[in-house]
C-alpha cells in the first residue's frame, strides 16, 4: 500500500471524510505505527467536533498492543469528531470494537463494508 498513504481524507456523496485504512495490517510494529501516524493526523485537525470518521480494519489482526494503541486513539480522537463507523469482517474485531466504543464513551457503529460506513457517516 505504498502508494496511498493509511489515513487519508477521502470525498463521500460530496463531504470529506478521514479514513483510516487498516485494512490487512498483520505485523504488529507496522499497525501501531500507522496507529500513531493516524493519531499524528487528528492532533493537526481542529478539535470541534467536526470530522467524519470511518475505520477499517478488515482482515486485520488484534494484538494486545494494538487494542490499547487504538483505545487510546479513539480516545485522542473523541473532542474532534462528530460522527464515526467501524468496518470489520470479524466477530473477534467487532468484539474488540464495541470494547473500545464502550471504554470510550464513543457511538461506533460497525459494517460489513466500507460503502455502507460511509453511508451511515455522511448522514449524520
């Protein structure tokens, strides 16, 4: 995935949405790093409560690391979104998923697809 960076802001029905593309990530070294590079992007964003937000992680792995690295994101992330979906093809990542809404007070739906995430955030 050398050529589009993780985190990106992308265009959905004409509103900007910030996508962290999680998609595959397996070597744990690699996923907190682009945790942190995700984490790099909102801290340089106005804190307003203002962004769209969709996380994929389809065909991801959790590790211990990695679920505390992203707790503490979603977390970092809470004062700059207004609304936020998670893309999971995982029973285990959507568990872990709902962990994370529910350790942050945050609404996080999860879909099966990105189109359908995306669809759910722009209408918010």
């Amino acid at each position: 995935m050398a050529a589009l960076e993780r985190t990106r802001v992308i265009q959905h029905a004409g509103k900007p949405v910030v996508l962290f593309d999680y998609t595959g990530l397996t070597d744990e070294a690699e996923a907190l790093g682009e945790i942190e590079k995700s984490r790099r992007f909102i801290a340089g964003q106005r804190p307003e409560g203002s962004l769209l937000l969709v996380t994929d992680g389809s065909g991801g792995r959790f590790t211990t690391p990695i679920l505390e690295s992203l707790k503490q994101l979603a977390a970092h992330n809470k004062p700059y979104v207004k609304a936020s979906a998670a893309v999971s093809d995982s029973g285990l990542h959507r568990v872990v998923i709902s962990s994370i809404a529910v350790f942050t007070g945050r609404r996080l739906p999860i879909f099966a697809t990105r189109q359908q995430a995306l669809e759910w955030v722009v209408n918010q």
